[in-house]
C-alpha cells in the first residue's frame, strides 16, 4: 500500500496510547527491580527514555497538525469513538510523570506536567461526559442522537483514567487533590462497565477493529490496586482488587485470538498499557506479601507485555513504512456525536 499524500492528517490524539504504553512497560520492569535487580532498572530508563522521545514528536506533529488540517481535529473531537482518545494526552503526562518519581528524575518541569495532565485529564472527564446531558442544536426538536455508539472500553480512558493521579501526586506534593481526582474515577469505574454491558446487550458485539480495545477493562483495576500498594492498605483489600484485575485479564484474553487476527491497527495498542499496569500490581503485590508463586506470574506476565510491545512496535514501524497506518480507518458505520 502506497502512503497516504497527507499522513499529518491522519494522526489521530490515539497516538499517544502508545506512549501509554512504552511508560507501562517501563514502569513493569522498574517493579521488577526487587527481583531482577539494576539490570531490570536499566531496561526501565530505556524505554523511559524513548517513551519521552516519542511523546515529544508526537506532541510536536500533533501542534502542527492543529494548525494544518483543523477541519480534522475537529472531526476527531466529534467522532462517537476518537473523541475519547483525547484523554491519551494528559494520561501520557501523568504517566510520564509517575515514571520520572519512581526512576528519580528531579527537576521541576516533572511537577508541572503531572500538574497539565492532572488539570487536562479532569478537564476532558467534564468534556466527555458533558456529552450526555445536552442536545445537539442539529436534533434539537427532533429525535436525540444515538448514545450507545459512544460507549465502548475507549471511553475508561477520559472517564476512569483520573484514578492515575496518585501514582505520582503525592510524591510531587499534590497528594490531596491527586486523592480527590482518583475519587471521581473510582465513582465512574463501575458506571462505565455497566454501560459497556448494557450497550453489549442492546446493540450486539462491537466491530472488529475495536476488540483490542476490550484489554482497556484491565487498566482500572491495575491502577487501583497499585494506589491501594501504594497508600498500604490491608493485603487482603489488595488482593481483592487484584483478583478483580485476574478476571478481566481472562475475559479479555478470551477473544485475543480475534482481536489480534485482523490487520494491524492503532488500537491494537490497547493492550500495551493495560497488561504493564496489571504486570506491575502482580510483582509489587509479590513482594509485599512475600508470595514466591506470585512472583513466577508477575515475571510470566513481564516476559508476555514484553513480547507484546515489541510486537506492536513492529508493527506500527510496518504500518508506518507502507501507510496503513495514517491513513483513512475503514471503521464501521457509527453515527457521530455532535459536540
């Protein structure tokens, strides 16, 4: 397949999923410190590093994108499914920042980018679900707007990613509203999965292209049971929260022969960060309650996302060599939300 003449064009706010990703890795192989020892940290600065360097160029293409083609940002932001994937913005900077804390990276440019992605990530929870209350000018005085084209996993990220803040917030001085913020993504965390269900039942299976985004259900759990770690809550809640996260990974890993059998696709990128976080709870859990069995999973697990980034690395250099990737999405027919 020959490049698209204008790829800038295509170059959806989903892109910085894949910053999600590299900073989850790198942040599973610091948790495996405590086992592997420096050289499980030194993998870590790796790919911190290079999760930086591709948050910086696709910050920097996605500005001259804006500038270039708004008329595609806006449909983005109107898009029933894309318009959730602004929410990878700030989750990239409250990642990154988590990333700096647990690395030891000082400076204080790493405050105020948990600051912007704190702010932005809660400022696109509001956008997101403003969305359900009103009415589009265009439907006004008719029929409303199809609702259950929006709901799928993609939207845990701008409604449940504020659970994120505390991984980093305190450390950074931030510790009360960080705690207020992951309030308001554990309130939304249930709310979401039983619209997921109940869009499931009223409208049938969602399309294809979107199967790997059902991986998403396990990066909730994953990051509370990390903040649960990480406040030292009782073992047994953690666990819980843990077990919460075991079915989900099954559940999700129920159709990954489907999900992962169709061409490559940006969301295939929605594995990456949802298993790293998940990886990261088993071998912290591990240590903590001293489980050697435990820690056989998390280092299962560390071996599996591993081979799972490097594959959709592979991947996305292919789609980007024979303009699969930004390019036009054959998605399915889904009614825009109007914004």
């Amino acid at each position: 397949m020959n490049a698209h003449p204008t790829p800038l064009k295509f170059l959806m706010p989903g892109w910085f999923s894949v910053v999600m990703g590299l900073v989850g890795l790198a942040l599973a192989w610091h948790s495996a410190a405590p086992v592997m020892g420096e050289a499980a940290t030194g993998v870590s600065l790796v790919l911190g590093a290079l999760a930086v360097l591709v948050f910086g160029v696709v910050l920097v293409l996605s500005v001259v994108r804006f500038n270039r083609y708004p008329e595609a940002v806006a449909e983005d932001l109107r898009h029933p499914v894309r318009h959730a994937f602004v929410a990878a913005f700030p989750v990239s900077m409250l990642l990154l920042a988590t990333l700096a804390v647990a690395l030891g990276w000082s400076g204080m440019g790493w405050s105020v980018l948990w600051c912007a992605g704190s702010l932005g990530q809660f400022a696109v929870t509001v956008w997101v679900l403003k969305r359900w209350l009103v009415v589009s000018p265009a439907q006004a005085g008719g029929s409303p707007p199809p609702f259950w084209p929006v709901v799928t996993p993609v939207l845990l990220i701008p409604v449940v990613g504020n659970v994120l803040a505390p991984l980093a917030g305190g450390a950074l001085g931030f510790g009360l509203w960080s705690l207020a913020q992951f309030g308001v993504g554990l309130l939304l965390w249930p709310v979401v999965l039983a619209l997921l269900l109940a869009r499931r039942a009223a409208m049938g299976p969602l399309p294809d292209r979107l199967l790997p985004a059902w991986f998403i259900t396990l990066a909730p759990p994953s990051v509370v049971g990390l903040v649960a770690l990480q406040k030292q809550l009782p073992v047994e809640v953690v666990a819980m929260v843990w077990g919460t996260g075991v079915f989900f990974l099954l559940w999700a890993g129920s159709i990954a022969k489907q999900a992962v059998s169709q061409p490559f696709a940006l969301p295939f990128w929605g594995l990456s960060f949802p298993i790293a976080a998940f990886t990261s709870l088993t071998l912290k859990l591990s240590v903590w309650a001293q489980a050697p069995a435990l820690q056989l999973v998390g280092l299962l697990l560390l071996a599996l996302v591993s081979v799972v980034v490097v594959g959709l690395v592979l991947g996305t250099y292919k789609g980007l060599r024979n303009g699969s990737l930004l390019a036009p999405e054959p998605v399915a027919a889904i009614v825009p939300v109007q914004g």
